[in-house]
C-alpha cells in the first residue's frame, strides 16, 4: 500500500473517535508511519513548513518525470514514482517538530542515532520570512486533522479564525522563538550525520540551477546542467502560480483551496525579506533583534543591512 494511502487509512478509520482517543490513535499511528518513511528513504529532507518543501519537491519530481516518462499532475513525495518505476529512490520530508513528525527528530538523538548514515538535507529559511508564511499556512490552508494535532500539543491552542499575525509571530507558542529554536535544534542534529547537507531556501531563489544540483549530488543520481535547468524553469514561481490557480495538481501539498484569496495560494508570494510587508519598522526591529539574538551564525541570517536586507 503506498505511504499516502497508510496516512489516509489511519486519519479516516479514526474520525469517529472522541477528540482525545482521535488526537492519540493518529499520532500513534502517524508517527510509525512518519518513522518507517524516514527509515526507507534515500534522501531525507527536513523543513519547517514554508521553507520550500514543496517547491523542491516539485522540482525533484519534474527530473524524474521527464526521465522515466511519469505523471506530471503527481508530486513525488515519499514512494508515488518508486512504486511505478523502481529506478526512482524513496524520498522523505518532514518538519521532524510537530506532532507525529516529532518521531523522525528521535531517530537522530541519543548517542549512537540511527540516521547516522542516511543522506539528510537540512532546508533552512529565514525565520522571519517562514512565520509569516507559516501564519498564512496554519489559517487558510492547514488540513483539520494536522491543525488539531498540533493544538493539542500547546499551552494555548490557536484559532485559526481570530489570531492575528502579530500576535502569531511573536507571541504563539508556533511563533518566531519556536521556529528559531527548530533551526537551531536541526543544526545540532546533523552535524552528528555523516551525509548531511544543509541548504537555504534564499540559495535556491536566487542560484537555483547550482542548488538543486547540489541536491541530486546528495541523493546519488546524475543529472545533466540542461535537466535541472529545465526543472528549475518548470518549477518557476510564475509557472507554478499558475498551474496551482488551474487546479492542475492532484495532492503533494498544492491542491487549489481558494481561488478567490492569493494570500491562500500554496505558491503564495516566494519574496526573500517579504516579511517587511506585514509590519511595522517597529515591529521589524524587535523581529530581527530577535533573530540576530537567538539564532545560531550557522545558517548566515544574523547580519541585517542597513537598506534591511540579508547579507549572507
């Protein structure tokens, strides 16, 4: 049976429970399945949700389609290509943070951790640009079951209806701080990988033939400067925008929610330091006083230009 029917199984054949045997029975059989993928898979990748999972994905996907003649309207997340073309590898992705996804940051921890092995890629993003996407995400477009998963989870449970943007970045408990802390707690892991890579988000913007490149080396497959390059224009912030608006994608995270509401678009903006948009210079100044303070020099979003944008 294919990973995404597992997952579809165990969230329907618990619907009818009462709230908290429901919210218990999926994380329970959600995180044997998170684990098992993780387990299987040739590349794992790790990302907070809107650091640009999908579009990776989408790009990965489009490299394996046009080799080996798959289904374009697919997106290849964990075994949907392997299972009709055993040449594809088994991927994984996961935030590895909330909820059942937390099991795939234990394989990690401990002193003998058992991916010490597995080819892992770290997706990193500003913080401050994920939690305004992230807001977006949680209040237009995340699915009922994983919303209610992760609610469970926190001191205060979020509603999706009322909290502002504000009050999310940088005061929930799923805000900025947090999403810090997942960057720097995911640093801290794979550098106890041997075959770990971590790339940034902004890298895959701004150079993304070389990046993604950089991506099929760490999975193992071959693929010519001309197939990336015609991944990397395939997967176009303009051409994915609008393949998104026609409905066109079937799963993988870009199913068309309202077409009637940009800011609920899964290709929503994709702008490097957009995040100025959503406040004031105020409030920008306390974010980003945050971020140089906590967050670790690894990742190169500490130092902030006067004109306000990221030197790395």
């Amino acid at each position: 049976m294919r990973d995404g029917w597992k997952k579809a199984l165990i969230i329907g054949t618990t619907a009818g429970l009462p709230r908290r045997w429901r919210v218990a029975a999926r994380e329970s059989g959600l995180s044997r399945l998170e684990e098992a993928k993780a387990r299987r898979a040739r590349l794992l990748i790790i990302g907070h949700p809107k650091s640009g999972n999908t579009w990776l994905k989408l790009m990965l996907s489009r490299l394996y389609q046009v080799r080996y003649g798959l289904p374009e309207e697919l997106v290849h997340k964990t075994d949907e290509y392997t299972r009709v073309d055993p040449r594809v590898p088994r991927l994984a992705a996961s935030n590895g943070h909330y909820s059942y996804e937390r099991a795939v940051a234990r394989l990690f921890d401990g002193p003998d951790p058992v991916m010490k092995d597995k080819a892992v890629l770290l997706l990193a993003r500003h913080p401050i640009d994920i939690a305004v996407s992230w807001y977006f995400q949680f209040t237009k477009r995340q699915s009922r079951h994983k919303q209610e998963l992760i609610n469970a989870n926190l001191a205060k449970p979020i509603d999706r209806h009322t909290i502002e943007m504000w009050e999310f970045v940088r005061h929930s408990e799923i805000g900025l701080v947090s999403l810090i802390d997942f960057l720097n707690g995911w640093q801290e892991r794979i550098e106890r990988v041997d075959r770990a890579q971590m790339i940034r988000y902004e890298d895959l913007r701004t150079e993304p033939v070389k990046t993604l490149g950089q991506v099929t080396q760490l999975i193992g497959d071959p693929f010519g400067e001309d197939e990336i390059r015609a991944a990397v224009d395939y997967g176009s912030f303009d051409n994915v925008r609008a393949l998104e608006s026609q409905g066109y994608f079937k799963q993988g995270g870009l199913t068309l929610r309202n077409p009637d509401d940009p800011e609920s678009f899964k290709v929503r903006r994709g702008k490097i330091g957009g995040y100025r948009d959503y406040f004031d210079d105020a409030q920008v100044a306390e974010l980003e006083a945050i971020t140089r303070e906590r967050l670790s020099p690894f990742f190169g979003y500490a130092a902030l230009g006067a004109s306000g944008s990221t030197r790395t």
